[in-house]
C-alpha cells in the first residue's frame, strides 16, 4: 500500500505499454518530484511511496477499443466548431477580450486573441519565447477540451475511467490523493460516485473545475452553484498557479468547499505536474499526513 495516490491530468499517455506498467513509469517519474518538494518545505530527502492512478489509454479520441490510436492534433484549429466556442470561453475565463457573439469568433482568431494575453500576462516577451508561450497555453487547452469531451461524451468511457481510479485507490488506502489538472476533475467526480472511498487529505492542483464549460458537465451536478466536498475526504486543498491556463479561475472556494485555498507563481503558463510537486506547497500540506 502506498500513502500517496498521484491522479493525473493532461499529457501523460504512454503508448505502447499495457496501463499497469504505464502506472508503474509515472510514479517511478513523479515520486522524485514530490520528493523534491518535501527537502523544499524543510520534511528532509526521503523519496516517499506512490502509486499512479492511470487513465490516460481511456481518454483518446476513439472508442476505448480502440484506445491506442494516434495522438491528435493539439491546436485549436483542429478542434470541431463546438469545441472552439469552449475554447473561446475559456480564453475570456482566463481575461482574454473574447467577442461576446460566438459568430464573430472568426473576426478574432484564436492565436491572435492568445497572444494578446500573453502580452498582458508576461509583457515584452522575444519572438521565440512569446511563440513557445503561445504553443504551450493552445496545447494544454486544447487538450483538455479533448479529453473533458472524451471522458463526459460516452458514458461507458466514464465509468470505466472512474473505476480505475476508484480501484487503484482501493487497493492502496492512501491517506493522501494529490488529483492534477484534469484528474482533479475525475477523481472530485470518483469520490463522489465512491462514498466509502476514504481519504484524509484530497490536494488538488492546476484544476479545471471552475471552468464554465466543465462545470456545467460535472457529475453530480453544482446545487445552487456549489460543489460539495465528496463525503469520505477529510480535508481538501487546493493549490493553482496564477498564471496557469488550465485553472481559470485558480482558486476554488467561491463554488467548492474546499479547507484551503492557496495559489502560487510558476511562471506564466506552466501547467505540468512535476514544478506543482516541487514547489514545495503540496508537499507541506501532504507532510503532517505521510509521518
């Protein structure tokens, strides 16, 4: 058994390697990680167990029979006329001056609009780091609309992601679930379908629950525009870069019931796993729990 589940979001399919030993690599890649942010916040350099709730062979664009296929094209061009308009709305969330009518999108390009958020966020950036900003934001936005659609759009698909989830933490009994990104999304909805899932402390970082688009897809559904915290979690906190354009908006309390709202700065556009390991806030929330 293993204190610390890892619930991944975005980026983390590994091809060719059945889900097991994918889960196996990822914990081997981001227990170092969470390491380096307990030696950050003063809990010594012990490399603590984890376990990799993995999904990501679920969540491709294809029928999970058919899960193995090709990764797709993370830009937003690529994206069905629907998911542009969610991709738009998301762009506005984060402060970008989206036209209020979704016809008129085309009189604002998407790459033209990102841009001029990025100037507003990073200021006077070089042709090459602006462009490289730019391609960061469009890919982790267009991939999670990707893979929100693929995960909410079957339900067979969601229900098996929700029971692999529920399964690895079954079989672990973690006193800690740190859920990233997207995951934070799947398992706030696992712990809920889940009531005898028991879980001191629930982190979730870089999440996307308050995007509007996401929200309204969530199982169960807001009640009068709050989410309740899922019944076997103990305490919940959660942690969001300021500049991560994933998590639009970064805190969660105005809608969730979440114990502890913090945020953090990474650097505008960063979203992955690793830097929100390393920081060294999750690691001092998770600490008091891993003694």
């Amino acid at each position: 058994m293993a204190p610390v589940v890892l619930v991944h979001g975005i980026f983390n399919h590994v091809r060719g390697v059945e889900p097991a030993q994918a889960a196996a690599l990822k914990a081997e890649e981001f227990g170092p990680e969470l390491a380096k942010g307990l030696a950050k916040a003063g809990f010594g350099t012990v490399v603590p167990q984890v376990a990799f709730a993995y999904y990501a062979d679920l969540l491709r664009t294809r029928l999970p029979d058919q899960a193995q296929s090709a990764e797709p094209d993370d830009t937003f061009d690529s994206l069905p006329d629907a998911l542009q308009d969610e991709a738009l709305a998301w762009l506005a969330a984060a402060g970008a001056p989206v036209p209020a009518e979704a016809q008129n999108r085309a009189l604002k390009p998407f790459v033209q609009l990102l841009g001029r958020l990025v100037d507003e966020r990073r200021g006077r950036l070089g042709r090459t780091a602006r462009e490289q900003t730019m391609g960061r934001v469009e890919r982790a936005v267009v991939a999670n609309l990707r893979e929100v659609e693929a995960y909410t759009t079957w339900p067979e698909r969601r229900a098996l992601v929700r029971e692999r989830i529920a399964g690895t933490i079954r079989r672990e009994r973690p006193r800690v679930v740190i859920a990233h990104s997207l995951g934070s999304y799947v398992t706030y909805e696992t712990l809920h379908a889940n009531p005898d899932l028991k879980v001191e402390l629930l982190v979730t970082a870089g999440s996307p629950l308050r995007v509007p688009s996401l929200a309204r897809r969530l199982d169960p559904p807001l009640r009068a525009g709050r989410g309740a915290k899922p019944a076997g979690v103990g305490r919940w906190v959660n942690l969001a870069d300021v500049g991560d354009p994933v998590a639009v908006p970064p805190k969660l309390g105005d809608v969730f019931d979440v114990d502890q709202d913090e945020t953090c700065d990474l650097g505008w556009g960063v979203h992955g796993l690793g830097p929100y390991l390393a920081q060294g806030l999750i690691a001092a929330a998770a600490a008091p729990y891993l003694a």
